[in-house]
C-alpha cells in the first residue's frame, strides 16, 4: 500500500510537483491548529496547468475508453486502501468525526469506480440501405473543477470521474478552507494518467477567476454557493464556456400525519445535521443566524441559545431547532448551512406545496409518510432537482443531480452528468452520394 506523505503539499502540474513563492496555510476547525503551508498560485502556473493539459488532450481524447475506464478503476484500488490516512487528514482540515471522513474517502473511490462502469455509445439514429446517421459523443476538451469545502473528497469525484471518462483533460481547483486531500488526491493520480491530464492548482481568492476566464478552457464545473456561481457564469460566459452549477439549496422535509413521528424526527434530525457542526469558514455566518432569531424573539424547540456556542477550543456550535417561526424569517428563507433547523406546521397538501416551493432554491426536497401514493402524489408536485421519499440526501452514481431555479444548472452524476463533459456529433452518411448516376 503506497504510504501519502500528509505534511508536505504541493501544486500538480504536467504530473510534476511544483511550489510557489507564495503560500497559505489551512486551520483544524475543531483545535485551531495550524496545518501545513499550500500553495498560492499565480496566473503563470494556470498558463501552465492549462499548457499541459491542452498539450495531452488529444492523446488522452484519442485513448480507447475501456482504457480510460481501467486506469480509473486503478486509481480507485490504489485510493481505498488509503482511506484512513485520508479520513484522519479529512478531520483535520474539515473538522468532520473520523468515523465520517474515513467513509467519505471511502466512497470516493466507490463513486470512481460507478463512473468507470458508464459507457456512451454511438446511438443509431438511422440505418438503411442507402442511408446511416449516427449520433456520437466526443470530449468537450480542457475542464475546470471548482470544489467546495463540505464534501473535498467526495464532490471532487463528481467531477474528476465522468471528465476522465468522457477522455477530458481536467485542472482541479480545491477550497482555500480544504485543500489538503484534494491536492493528495490528484499527486496520487499522478501514478495512474499521463502527465497533464490531471492537475490541481491551490490558491486564493485570485485563483478560480484565472481559471474560469482563461480562453483554452472549454468547460467549468462549480459548486458552491449561487453568489459565487453567478460569476463563475459571468466568468466563463465571454469565451461561451459551458458550465455545470451546483448551487446552493433549502430543502424542505414535509412530514405527514400517519408517520411514527418519534422514529421519523430522529432522522430527519440525522439527516438535517449531518456535516453541520464544524465548518470553520461559516461560523461568523452562523452568530449572525442566531442573533436574528434573538433580535425576533424566535421559540427555541431543543437547544439553549445562551449556551449556542460552547467555550472550546474551536468552531463548535449546539444545535438549534426552531419551533414553527414565521414564513418571512431569516432562519425559514435563507440557507443557513449550520445546524439550525426550523420546523413548521402544515394543514392540507395544497397549503404544504406551495409554501415548499416557495423559494428561490430548488436543490432537493422530501416527503415522509406511510401512504406511497399519497407520498408519491406530493413528490411530484416539488419544485427540486432530487426528490426523497421516506429518506434524505441520499446520491448515488447512477442517477442524475442537479439543481432547479437558483440551485444552479446542468447536472452531475448518472449519464446526464458524463454527457456534461461531452460534445454531440451527428454523422449523416449517404450511402450512395458519392456514386455514379
């Protein structure tokens, strides 16, 4: 088993390490602890990053895709094993239980290998004796996968598999606040891909602008918050890149009537705090949260708001739950990514639906209850690219995600998302065109 060495990080450019003259440093959210110096790259090491890849791209496009679909498989057996190491740097740098960031690195590799068992056939459109037309899909070229601090690991296989996949050349950009395991991530495919196909720069604020600006790059994939997303658009809209945007969501849990509500509370609660606690870069954003339920006055449900965030060594804060506050609220309209969780009541289907898809977001939603038509029947009347039924946040590789309205556009996962890394051809074929008459 290869042994990462988690101390030293570096950028990954044309399958080399190289450093900056400039660099940063994350903290644990849970001790404050300093981590290890990142790099900070300059716009020279995108014109670079983006040289190699451009260099490669047509040997990488040109490789057969049951040999990209191996050495994919390759690197996910070579990132399994590592998954504690990467779990214990997971902690460190995101602030997660260890137990969660092992099945994080974990299901990353998992994800890799749904991604390698995808195929894009040439589809058939016609075929005849004297005519044949073909729709094919080809790479979209040089990618840009811009990741977000919640998930490091996991939401940068949503965009590393289906680009390698679909025979993309792709340049990493991990969060400023997490960019500890994707950095490792793609030093250890380095063993896996030729020089340039896979590359990670880290840097600041200046870095993501660089990159979804830059004119050789043809596609952006982004997630985070949809502030953010609108000028990763703008960004990219002057060289027509196209864009996938994962962005950000308020989903609803709607729970009815007939359900064991005690069972059904305690996973909703599970599901709702998850990943929630720790997150260092939001925790200004989370005392704002908890003022503007004091300044109205707010019923607290569970939770102490004078005991909201607990003398500690770091970024930790109690959970609240909100007992049925108004509809306008901050803490019911905005998302406020922290365990915070408002809960409201309902009387008709009607009321409940409309209300849910009153909102700008439309990311997910769910619907709990004992009656499948009844919860089939709400479930298709919500405004949400992921819909739940008797469960939440629950992905897998095979079936498409993407947000509606502000949530953003485009999609990850299933073939939806290996096609976002393609380009269509139709291929019309007159058989007897070119014969004598």
């Amino acid at each position: 088993m290869t042994l990462i060495n988690f101390e030293s990080f570096f950028n990954i450019i044309d399958g080399k390490l190289e450093v900056t003259t400039k660099t940063r440093h994350g903290i644990n959210p849970a001790t404050l602890e300093t981590l290890p110096p990142v790099p900070v790259s300059t716009l020279e090491d995108v014109d670079k990053a983006v040289d190699a890849a451009k260099r490669v791209a047509p040997v990488w496009a040109g490789t057969p895709i049951e040999e990209r679909k191996r050495r994919v498989i390759k690197y996910a057996d070579a990132l399994l094993p590592l998954a504690d190491q990467f779990g214990k740097m997971l902690t460190r740098e995101q602030g997660r239980p260890l137990s969660a960031a092992i099945a994080e690195a974990k299901g990353s590799a998992e994800f890799l290998k749904g991604f390698a068992r995808m195929s894009l056939p040439e589809r058939i459109v016609e075929e005849t004796e004297y005519r044949r037309v073909v729709t094919r899909y080809v790479p979209v070229g040089i990618c840009v996968g811009i990741v977000p601090w919640n998930f490091p690991m996991t939401l940068l296989t949503f965009k590393l598999g289906p680009a390698l996949i679909a025979g993309c050349t792709i340049i990493l950009k991990p969060s400023p606040f997490t960019p500890y395991c994707g950095i490792k991530m793609i030093e250890l495919a380095q063993q896996f891909f030729p020089p340039g196909v896979v590359q990670v720069l880290s840097g600041d604020d200046s870095l993501g602008p660089w990159l979804t600006e830059h004119p050789d790059v043809a596609k952006v994939s982004f997630t985070g918050s949809t502030a953010t997303g609108i000028k990763v658009l703008k960004g990219s809209a002057s060289t027509l890149k196209r864009v996938t945007l994962e962005l950000g969501g308020n989903d609803p849990a709607i729970i009815c009537s007939d359900v064991d509500i005690t069972a059904v509370a305690a996973k909703v609660a599970i599901k709702a705090l998850t990943n929630s606690g720790q997150n260092a870069m939001q925790y200004e954003r989370l005392k704002k949260f908890v003022a503007f339920i004091e300044s109205d006055k707010l019923k607290i449900a569970a939770g102490d708001i004078n005991d909201t965030f607990p003398k500690s060594s770091g970024y930790f804060m109690n959970p609240l739950i909100i007992d049925n506050p108004p509809e306008d609220s901050q803490v019911v309209v905005e998302e406020p990514f922290g365990p915070i969780l408002p809960v409201l009541t309902w009387d008709t289907e009607e009321d409940v639906i409309t209300r849910a898809n009153n909102s700008v977001n439309g990311l997910g939603a769910s619907v709990w209850s004992r009656d499948i038509a009844q919860a089939e029947r709400m479930v298709s009347q919500l405004q949400a690219g992921m819909l739940w039924i008797n469960t939440h946040t629950e992905l897998q590789v095979d079936a498409v995600f993407g947000g509606h309205k502000h949530s953003g556009f485009g999609s990850e996962l299933g073939i939806e998302g290996l096609k976002a890394y393609c380009l269509t051809q139709s291929i019309v074929h007159d058989k007897v065109g070119a014969s004598s008459q």
